[in-house]
C-alpha cells in the first residue's frame, strides 16, 4: 500500500486505506498542490465473515484522486474469496466530508465541525459477478460522478472544506464484508 507524505496506513473495523496523518489537526485533510492530486490512491481491506474461517480481501485502485463532476471512475478491484459461499455484489458510495474550522488570530485553522453525508451510492455487478466460492477475481469497475455534485473547496486559508471519499464494499449476503475507503478526492466543476 503506497502513501503519501501525509498520509499513514489505517485499520479499524476491517477497513485498511490511507487517511491524512492524525498527528495534528493542521493536517487532518490538507490540501495538496495540484500535481499531487494526479496520484494513485490505492486500498485494501481483509474481513473474516462470522460464519467462515477464512477472510475475503479486497483490493481497490484508482488512477488519480482529481475527477471532474459527471466523470466515469473505472477502477481496478480484486477480490479474493477463499469462503465457501458466492460474493454476488458490489457497493459503491461516493460520500462529502465537509469540515468548518474556525480560525485565530494568528491564522491557525481548528477543527469545529465535521459532518459526512453519502453523496451517490450505486451497486455494481461488474463483469465476472458473482464471485465464485475460493476464487480470485481480477477486473475494472465503472462508477459515474453525478453531474449534480458540488465541486471540491480546497482552501488552506479558508474557515470550511469539501472533499469526497470513495467506499467500496463486497460480501456474502447478509453478512458484512471488506470495505475500502479511498480518498480525498477533489471534484472538479465542470464548465460548460
């Protein structure tokens, strides 16, 4: 799993990804220049379901973290399920993380609010679905940007920010399996 200056390997819940360094609050999702957000954002996450013994990995990769509102994301996901029952769908959510931060005198940004909300969710049966039981899987997934979505505010001066997250989430029918969180990603408005 690749990082970035900013950015630390995460665990909780089943869930692996790369979240911005939690050292201080200055760098709790800071803007990057703009060449950095041509970069990869990669993920990967293992669960044992509670009635198996052995885990479903999965793994995520996006070519860049700059997307334009309306855009096609394709991503490469792999799977691997070594359970013995079928993996027959696929979870997809774009999610907003808008954070206000109030700001001193002294021009030092602080967290006051933070409040997340799903943007778009959208199940996919990619090709290859469903997965068969201890079997890997290897394919590129689609997921449009809704045309409708506020564009990114990325402002290290500003007292509020907008930035998105992608949650892709697999398992076996009713039971939770691997989630991966990629992100930040900046959405760019799209001019007409």
């Amino acid at each position: 799993m690749a990082t970035d200056k900013l950015s630390v390997p995460y665990t909780q819940m089943g869930i692996q990804t790369t979240v911005p360094d939690q050292t201080s609050l200055a760098k709790k999702d800071v803007p990057r220049p703009d060449s950095e957000w041509d970069q990869m954002l990669k993920g990967k996450a293992e669960v044992v379901p509670w009635n198996a013994r052995l885990p479903i990995t999965l793994s995520v990769t996006l070519p860049k973290s700059r997307y334009w509102c309306g855009d096609k994301v394709i991503m490469d996901v792999e799977i691997y399920n070594q359970t013995p029952k079928q993996i027959k769908k696929m979870t997809v959510t774009l999610f907003k993380r808008s954070c206000s931060y109030a700001i001193s005198k002294q021009g030092e940004r602080k967290l006051n609010a933070r409040k997340e909300e799903d943007v778009h969710q959208m199940m996919v049966i990619p090709h290859g679905f469903p997965v068969k039981p201890r079997f890997h899987y290897n394919y590129k997934v689609n997921f449009k940007i809704p045309f409708s979505v506020d564009a990114s505010v990325v402002d290290p001066t500003s007292s509020f920010e907008i930035l998105y997250y992608l949650r892709i989430t697999t398992g076996v029918p009713r039971h939770h399996g691997p989630a991966v969180v990629l992100g930040p990603i900046k959405l760019e408005p799209r001019m007409v």
